[in-house]
C-alpha cells in the first residue's frame, strides 16, 4: 500500500514521476511474460538480425523459432 502524499507527488509530476499510482500487478505479470517471450524468440540469430528481404520469409522465420522454444520448453 502506498501512502495518499506519494500518489499525488507522482500525479503532480506526470510522466515524470515514475511509475503510475494506479499500479495493476496482473497487468504487468502478463507484460512481462510478453517481454521474455519476445526476448527468448530473440535468441533466435535470425529472427534477431531480421536479414530478409520478404515479409513472408521472416514470418515463417520468427514461427519456427516460437515452434522451437515451445518444445523446448
């Protein structure tokens, strides 16, 4: 719990103050899983570097690295 000041420090000062008063935990629990999905796809050198010239031809890249670390997993 957060004492009534600090939030309104923080809603004083906008984008500045930090992180907003209205903090959702589950909300960000299912950002961060998003954010380690997206880096683990990363590991992948191709899909990190992104060399191809086809959108089609990435799309297939980045789906066999999401196959290969839901069975790694």
């Amino acid at each position: 719990m957060e004492k009534a000041d600090g939030q309104a420090v923080r809603l004083r000062k906008r984008s500045r103050g930090g992180r907003p008063p209205g903090f959702d935990q589950a909300r960000y629990k299912k950002r961060n899983t998003v954010e380690r999905a997206i880096n683990s796809l990363q590991q992948s050198r191709a899909v990190a570097t992104r060399y191809d010239r086809r959108g089609y031809v990435f799309l297939g890249t980045a789906a066999t690295a999401a196959l290969l670390a839901w069975l790694r997993s």
